[in-house]
C-alpha cells in the first residue's frame, strides 16, 4: 500500500496532484485544512491537505508466503514509502504508530453522523468488541502456542466469524485473513492488524462516483435492476438533489410501460419538481427526447425491472440502453436491494453486465441488519459503487456509499 499527502488550494486542486501521481484507482483516507505558520500565515488562506492510498499491484509484492504460513518470521518485509514532503510512513509493522495517529478518515459527501469521526475513534469501538470477547476466545484456543500467537489467532477467529455473520463470501473472508497472516510477527498488538484490514477493505470498495455533469451538453442516465428494488423512488431522490440542491434542470423518462403505476409515480414526482415527463415505447422516442430535452443538464430514464432469465426482455434492455451510443454522454446504474439472496445478486449482476458496464446502487439497507453483500457484489463485479438508500423519504433517505462507515460495520462497529 501506499499512502502519501498532497496539498492545494483547494481538494479538488489537491485531489489532481494526486490522481496525477498515482492514478485514477487512488483513494482519498483523510482532508484537512492545513494553515501555514508565521505572521504571513494571517493573510493567506489555509491550503487543503489530502492523503492519498493507492494499493500495490499484486506482482510487486517481494514477500509471498502461503496462504497459511505461520512462522515467527513471516511477513517481516515491512513496506516504506515517501510522502510528499519526504517523511517516511511504514505500511506494516508502522500502521498502528502512524497510521491510526495520523489518518483521519473522510466520508466527503456523506450524511452519515459519524462522517467525521478520525480514523482512531472508529477503530475504537472495534477494538472495545475484541477486547470484551478476546479473553473468552483466548481461553478456548486448543493451540500450543505463545501468549502472543493465541492472542493473534483468537483475534483472527473473531474477525473471520464477524465477517461471516454479516454475510461476508466465505471466499473473501479467508482472503482476509490469509493477508492478516502474512504480517504475523512475535509481539504485534491486534491494533496493528485492525488497522491493516479496515485501510484494505476501503480500498477494495474504492471511491465512491457518483452522477456527474457532462463535459459537454446532457448527460443521460440509465437506471436498470430487477422489479421490487426501488428503482423508481430512487429515480425520484436523486432527481430531487439535483433539482432543488445542485440546481439542475431535470427531465424524466420511463421506459416500463408494463407498470402504470411507476409510471404515474414518476410523473407525479416530475409535476412536483416542474419538470418535464415522457412515455418512452421506442428506440427513436428516446433520441426524439434527446432532441426535445437538449437545453436540460440531466434526463434519467427508469427502465423495466424484468427476469434476469428473460433473455426477449435482456435483448430489448440491451438496444434501449446503447441506441444513443455515440450521440450522447451517458452513465447506467443498475439498482440492487441488499435484502436479496447472495446468489440471485450475482445471478442479477451477472445478467446485466452482459447488457452493458454499470455502477452499483443499493436500496433498502434499513430493512437488513447485515452488510456483507454490498461487499460482496463490489468484490464479484468490480464495479463503482455509488449511492445506498435506507427508506421511502424523498429525497432525503438516499446518500453517498461510504466506504469508511460501511467496512466499520461489517467488522462489528455501530
């Protein structure tokens, strides 16, 4: 992994020096304001202050041990890196010394109350719940082991069951903790490994992206997903935000003429915001619509939620989505429950992927109490995730995927 920190007047400024550097799949842990020192320093304005993570290519990696190796001198290749200013943060055998002091965690856009709570504090309330169960786990260790070696597996066997309780792939929790294995090392405190497994499962959901503006002219925007899942309400919120917040004009479009339901309650939602509503039956009605809606900054288009093993229904999704190829921008979401049973998710997923790329949005998040398949469907498909939605309020009950507050819960925190 490596972390590093930028600064610029702004983070969007900030944000730049970063991508440049590391790349687009670069992640932003932290944003602070940083004031200059010095009697100057009361007429300038404070520059912004990002830290940037960017995981390592899998090849790069010197040490590679099995995925069950516990020697005492396993994982002892300790990874340096330079920040920006020169100063040095160790990735490993560091991360509890540097990492936990220094990183504060930023859930930009997020409405979360927690959004600003530092890094540390999270990782607090984990620590509080592996306190409470390790002696218990300690003692119904049938290893023969050092005190330091039965603690480190007692923590391990908690964070696996975790893991599995909130519905994490078995796959991917063993994943997780054969990485943990590989930085084992006689006398390493939990904090270290706590740290390493929360910094790697926010990197492997990403940033969030989410809807954008074109770089020229309308942007349109597909959502696609199974039927029950929300899609219209969702539709809704997020037409909402950009109307009332963002100050965007807006026009709707549905294509499910199958329901005359979700058609009048998109409409009502259009007549709501004072913004334009069509009936879509055809191919050439949606570039008809372009035409008509050229001067607005969004149309989003609610789909028909159909069998995924319908393939007539896939076809018909597949030449609505990609028949303003090339002749608009354009972005699809595909829209998922997170109370769906894992394997109809990847079977969904899986469905429409063949039907074009998409990013993920999941709805209905207060009616679980289990995360795991947020993370799962992210691992399998690879995709963006997006926005979550966690009731029928509009537009209030929808939010930006935060990737902090998310890994926080399925490794037990509230």
């Amino acid at each position: 992994m490596i972390i590093k920190k930028f600064q610029g007047k702004t983070e969007e400024e900030a944000t730049l020096l970063a991508r440049k550097e590391l790349g687009d799949s670069v992640v932003i842990m932290n944003v602070r304001s940083v004031k200059k020192k010095g009697f100057t320093a009361l007429f300038r304005k404070p520059m912004v202050e990002i830290t940037a993570a960017l995981e390592d290519e899998p090849e790069k990696n010197v040490y590679k041990p099995s995925a069950r190796q516990h020697s005492p001198s396993a994982a002892r290749n300790d990874r340096v890196t330079e920040d920006r200013s020169g100063s040095s943060i160790n990735i490993n055998a560091g991360l509890e010394a540097d990492i936990i002091r220094n990183a504060q965690v930023a859930s930009a856009g997020s409405h979360s109350k927690d959004s600003s709570q530092s890094l540390e504090e999270k990782l607090e309330s984990l620590h509080l719940l592996i306190e409470q169960q390790m002696l218990k786990e300690t003692e119904e260790s049938d290893f023969d082991r050092s005190p330091d070696a039965d603690e480190q597996m007692a923590f391990f066997k908690l964070i696996y069951n975790t893991l599995i309780d909130n519905e994490v792939d078995e796959k991917y929790a063993n994943e997780i903790i054969d990485e943990l294995e590989k930085i084992r090392k006689p006398g390493a405190g939990i904090d270290i490994f706590l740290a390493n497994i929360y910094q790697k499962m926010i990197l492997q959901f990403g940033q969030p992206s989410t809807i954008t503006p074109a770089s020229e002219g309308t942007k349109l925007v597909f959502f696609i997903g199974p039927t029950g899942v929300g899609k219209t309400t969702t539709i809704a919120k997020l037409a909402s935000r950009l109307n009332f917040e963002d100050k965007k004009r807006v026009a709707l479009i549905t294509t499910d003429t199958y329901r005359i339901a979700a058609a009048e309650q998109l409409r009502t939602y259009a007549n709501i915001m004072d913004a334009p509503f069509r009936v879509i039956y055809t191919e050439d009605e949606i570039k008809e619509a372009l035409r008509e809606f050229a001067e607005y900054d969004y149309i989003l288009v609610d789909t028909a939620g159909h069998s995924h093993h319908n393939e007539a229904q896939k076809n018909s999704m597949k030449q609505f989505v990609h028949c303003v190829d090339g002749i608009v921008e354009k972005e699809t979401y595909l829209v998922l429950s997170a109370t769906t049973k894992y394997r109809d998710l990847i079977s969904i997923a899986d469905a429409y992927s063949e039907i074009t790329d998409y990013k993920l949005i999941f709805t209905k998040l207060d009616e679980t109490t289990t995360f795991g398949n947020l993370f799962n469907l992210k691992m399998h498909t690879g995709a963006q995730m997006s926005y979550i939605t966690c009731g029928q309020n509009v537009p209030d009950d929808i939010e930006q995927f935060s990737p902090q507050n998310t890994v926080k819960q399925l490794l037990g925190g509230t």
